[in-house]
C-alpha cells in the first residue's frame, strides 16, 4: 500500500495522525484487559462492526473514527466520548 501524505488542517500538530482518540482507547482496552478481539467482540454486540485490524489502525492513528463508533468504544470501555477526545480538547487550547 501506498505511503500517502495526511494533509489534513491540523495534521502536523496532532502528529500527523488521523485521529485523537486511538491512544486513549488503548489505554482504556489495557486496563480493562482487553484483547483487541474482546474490543470487537462487545462493539459486535452492539452492532458495531470493528476488525481487530481496525481497532489497531485506530490505536496508532491510521484509521478515522466515526462518530457512532466513538460513542460505542465509550460504552464498550465504561467511559465517556468527552474523556475518549480530552487529549484533543486539551490541543484546542494552544492552537
């Protein structure tokens, strides 16, 4: 696959990822011990279809999240959206 660019407007501030929250999701699976496939299984059960591959891509930023899936990894980890995304909150303050 082909190495493109993120172009996006905040790109290089947010390291050059594509999304916020894939760190705090790991973070929250960890302490829950959660296999990235337990993650799958509970998003599955709620009607979110989410690979493990996906669930890596969005851990380490290569995958875009959709809103409906940020608010299923919020309840699948027993936390909320607002803490899911309080690492970018906390960026919007210096830009």
């Amino acid at each position: 696959m082909k190495n493109i660019p993120n172009k996006r407007k905040y790109s290089k501030e947010l390291g050059n990822k594509l999304n916020t929250v894939g760190k705090v999701i790991y973070l929250k699976r960890k302490e829950l011990k959660f296999s990235r496939q337990k993650l799958s299984d509970k998003l599955m059960l709620i009607g979110i279809d989410i690979s493990i591959q996906s669930i890596y891509d969005i851990e380490i930023g290569k995958r875009t999240v959709l809103d409906y899936e940020l608010c299923g990894f919020a309840k699948v980890l027993n936390t909320s959206a607002d803490e899911l995304l309080k690492d970018f909150r906390a960026s919007l303050d210096v830009i």
